[in-house]
C-alpha cells in the first residue's frame, strides 16, 4: 500500500524487513534505516553520496558512460532495450556514480554503485568509470572510496564484462604501488565479480550493517551442495566473524567512521612525516623510576609477568595511544582474538600498533585464548602490518602471549608457515618498527610481532624460547624444577639487555605494572616516543639495513681456515 503525493512521491511505505507503515519524510531523516528494525533499505547512488560526503563537496567525473552492445546480446529484450529502460528508470548513464569528494575535510575519489541500474551489474562502461576513478585518486594523490552494491558482472556483455575485474583490479594495484589507501564499503548485496575483485581486494573493507557479501548467492549454493545454509550465512556479521572484512558499520556512523580513515592514513607516504613536524613535542612528564619492589629472582618475575592485572594490549590501547579504529581479520577465513590491531595515534602521530591480548578476568581470558594466536591471528598480524608499511606508517607492537596457539586446529592451518612468514616480512618490512614486550614473551608466537628496530621490555616482563615449566619438563628430573629453570633460561628483562636480544627496560611503578596501571601506560609511552621519534627520520632502505644487521649480530660461528684444505 503507498499513498502518493501531488509531486509524484510516495509520503508512505512499508518496511522490507518488519512491514512497519513508515512516513516517507521520517524515514529519509533515519537514512532509510528503519527505526522499528533497524532494517538498512538499499539507496540510490546520488542518496548515498549525499549522506556520506560533506555538504557541496562532490564533483561528477568529468567522464560519461558510452552504452555499448559488445555482443549484440538478446534475452527476451535486446540488451539496448534493457539499458535505455535502466536509464529511464534510474536518471543514471551506468550502474555506478563517479567523482570526488571530501568526507570530514578529507579530499578522496569516490565510485558508488547503484544496484537499481540492471543489479549493479559490472560491465564495460562501470569498470571503465571505476578505473577513471582509481586513475584520477593516483593523479591527485587522494584514497579511493568504492561503495558497492552488485550482484556481480553483467551476463550482457560477456567475456567482457569478466575483464573489467581484470582491469578495475590493475588500477587498484597501482594504488597499493604508490601507497595510497583504499577502502571499500560493502552495502546490500555485494555477490560475484564485484565481490571477488575491487570490493575485497581494497586495503580496508567496511561492511554496513545488513549488507550481504559472497562470491556465490545463496540460491546457486544450496542447489550445488542440496544442503540448508547456516543461519546469518554470508551477512556482514558473519563475514567480520570469518575474518572477511574490518569492521561492521551502522549506517550511521558511516560517514563519522570514514572520515577517521582518511585521516588517519589519507596522505600516505607524507603522513609520517607531516605528523612530525605537525605534532606537538613529546610531553616531558616526570619519568617513572624504576620499581623499587625486590625481585629475588627470575621465578617472581615470571610470576609477576603472568600476574592477571597487568595492563593488556586493549588497555595501552586507551591509555598509552589515542583514537584506536580496530582492524579485523587475516581475510582468509578467521579473525583471532588473540590479538588485535588497528590505527591509533601516539602522542598525535598516526601509526599501526598490534598486540597479543590476553584479559584480566577467566572469562576474558578463555574468550581470548588466554593471548596465544592462531594462524588467523598472525595472518592478521602480517596484513596490518604490510598495510602500514604501504601507507608509511610505523609500527608498534605489543607482545604478551604465553606462545602460539598449538592446538590440532592451528597445526592444520598452519601455524609454523603462518609465524614463519611473519618473521621474515617483519625483516624487510619498509617502515619503522618498535616492540614492547609488556608481559610474557614466550617462544615462536613472541618473536613473530618482535622482529623490530628497537625491542623495549618491561621490568618485570620476561622473554623466553621455552616456559620455565616446559624447560623443567624436557631437562630436570621432576616438575619442581621449573624456577630454577627459569633462573638458568635468562628470561629478565636486564639479562635480556645484556645479551643484547632487548634495547631498553621500561620501568614499572613501585609494586608491579598490575599496581599502577596509569603510571606504567606513561612510562611505555615516554619509552616509545624516545624510540620511534628518531626512526621516522630514518629512510626505509637504511631502516631495513640496520635491522638485518641487528639480528645478524646473534649468530655464532668464527670466519676462518677451512676444513679440510690441507
Ligand atoms: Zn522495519
């Protein structure tokens, strides 16, 4: 049932999702976002823009759409027909609306697609108007923003319209080449071509609250397999549970959350520089002491390393940093709780920091997996960092796992390749580096996010290749064994230092880092500032140099006369 007004609008309509008569005005107030059920309805590209740029801020391209007929295609209409129906019914030359924009003062070119035009479908005229887009953010040096709605290539043009993934894809690689950020933003639906090129394959994936994303639509799947699909299959909740995309956005925020990506990484390369002459000088603040507090021995440190009350990567996060945006998932399948990472800002500076996560309650803990990261987590790991790096940001890390998970799971996904591969893109990774271990820096799953320029630690961290009580395990007689195990492994912070393995202690307050929380996220932050502020000035490729040769200086063997050659 809808009522139509004398302009030809319609002043009501019902809810897709909860059949709610809706007024027509008070529902375009909420963004089309139902206020009885939060229903996202799908919006026209020209809606969509006006909701997401500033005010006045959009500029068409200057390129048009040509309609084409590469192969005279016909169903019960010629493919003409259908294009000139689509043109009429939309007020759109294509299925998708190009130009630039501003969102929160950020400059960015920007393609919206526009599902009503023959399904978003891709063909010759969208890939080619996306390219231009793409071409025209490298030219000016600005983030790419796609918002797609699709159900995948358009069938009409053939063989040709599955090139367009081909060619939308190359341009976006040219972005990643030239480190300028992409983001797309998933909206209902988002299936096949679209999905499985340009709408995936962006640095930083969004999905909006409702959206659907697949290669294959539900109805081709349960034919294929006979089989019902889980519940929630293929929505945006279940994409960011499978480590698809970065984040799930209500319609809402969307604009607000936008803007602080573009901030944040918007001027690529430049960002780190700009934000240091920008940024205000490091705060000099009394410094914390060292802690008083005696440490008999290795086995109280280990103890107080493991204590539940100090601080966690999530509350450095709030403390130490400023404006976290949490990033999610490996994109292959998971995203590990374990640890987590996003954008923050140190002391105004934009940077990636990324952390093992453990918690201080049993509860938060067990949901954590107690900091021990599965493949999905170091996959995780390894993407952001790999992101950052494009971007010219540095990297902190924050290590505090007892090790990698070694579950049957993990093995089976690949754990030793998944930390493998961290370690040695850690190694060359083209941007500053620092490492803070904050509690327990156990094994393989440790060095895995510690591969860094300057590796701080805590006073009462430790670091170790094996847990005291594993090493007591294989090497004493008994599982009594285990402090004097952690005596002999030289897993202290100071000993750590002497061996040169660690740069600097992080003091903590009197007590423990678990007594003053505060005092201790002043103290990491004083120590990064004093860290990475000299990194920044560093060129990459002498920053790669000097950390090879960092971790060269461990080896132990004497250059000398050959075996054998007498
Ligand atoms: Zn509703």
């Amino acid at each position: 049932m809808t009522a139509t007004a004398p302009s030809g609008e319609t002043l009501w309509s019902r809810c897709g999702g909860c059949a709610a008569l809706l007024y027509r005005k008070r529902l375009r107030r909420n963004l089309d976002v139902c206020p009885e059920c939060g229903l996202h309805a799908r919006l026209a590209a020209p809606e969509r823009i006006d909701q997401l740029v500033d005010s006045g801020s959009f500029r068409t391209l200057p390129e048009r759409a040509v309609a084409v007929d590469p192969i005279g295609f016909v169903d019960v209409l010629p493919y003409p027909h259908r294009l000139a129906a689509a043109r009429a019914d939309t007020g759109l030359p294509e299925a998708v609306l190009c130009g630039t924009a501003a969102i929160g003062g950020s400059r960015c070119a920007l393609a919206v697609m526009d599902f009503r035009f023959l399904g978003g479908s891709l063909g010759s005229a969208v890939g080619e108007l996306i390219t231009r887009t793409a071409e025209q953010a490298s030219a000016a040096g600005v983030p790419l923003v796609l918002v797609t709605a699709s159900g995948g290539a358009r069938m009409q043009e053939g063989a040709l319209s599955l090139m367009q993934m081909a060619t939308v894809s190359q341009a976006m690689a040219e972005l990643r080449e030239v480190g300028l950020l992409t983001v797309s933003v998933l909206t209902d639906p988002t299936y096949g071509g679209v999905a499985a090129s340009f709408a995936t394959s962006a640095d930083l994936v969004l999905a909006e609250s409702g959206a659907r994303m697949g290669f294959a639509g539900p109805r081709v799947i349960r034919q294929v397999t006979g089989r019902d699909l889980p519940e929630g299959f293929q929505t945006a909740e279940f994409l960011l549970r499978h480590g698809q995309v970065d984040m799930v956005v209500p319609r809402h925020a969307l604009r607000a959350r936008l803007a602080t990506l573009l901030a944040a990484t918007g001027t690529g390369r430049r960002a780190t520089k700009r934000s240091g002459v920008d940024a205000p000088p490091p705060e000099t603040a009394r410094p914390v002491e060292l802690s008083r507090t005696p440490v008999r021995d290795a086995w109280e440190t280990v103890r107080l390393a493991r204590h539940p009350g100090r601080p966690t990567t999530l509350d450095y996060l709030e403390t130490t940093f400023d404006g976290f945006t949490e990033l999610h998932g490996d994109r292959l399948g998971g995203d590990c709780p374990a640890v987590v990472g996003g954008l923050a800002r140190l002391d105004g500076r934009h940077l990636m920091v990324i952390g093992h996560q453990k918690g201080h309650s049993t509860a938060e803990l067990a949901a954590r997996n107690f900091g021990m990261a599965t493949p999905a987590g170091h996959r995780k790991a390894l993407r952001l960092m790999r992101l950052a790096a494009r971007l010219g940001l540095p990297v902190v890390t924050l290590v505090d796992t007892p090790g990698a998970d070694p579950g049957v799971e993990a093995e089976e996904h690949g754990q030793a390749a998944a930390i493998a591969e961290n370690i040695l893109t850690m190694s060359v990774l083209p941007t500053p580096v620092v490492t803070v271990v904050t509690g327990e820096g156990g094994s393989g799953g440790a060095l895995a996010l510690a591969v860094a320029d300057r590796v701080l630690m805590l006073q009462h961290a430790v670091y170790s290749v094996i847990s005291p009580e594993g090493c007591a395990a294989i090497l004493w007689p008994g599982r009594t064994a285990a402090p004097r195990a952690a005596r002999a492994l030289r897993l202290t912070a100071p000993d750590l230092c002497r061996l040169g393995i660690v740069d600097e202690v992080v003091p903590e307050p009197d007590g423990s880092a678990a007594d003053d929380p505060e005092a201790t996220a002043r103290a990491v932050r004083q120590a990064l500032l004093a860290n990475l502020l000299p990194l920044l000035e560093v060129p990459a490729v002498t920053l790669v140099q000097r950390r090879r040769r960092r971790f060269r200086r461990f080896g132990a063997a004497r250059a000398g006369a050959r075996a054998g050659t007498r």
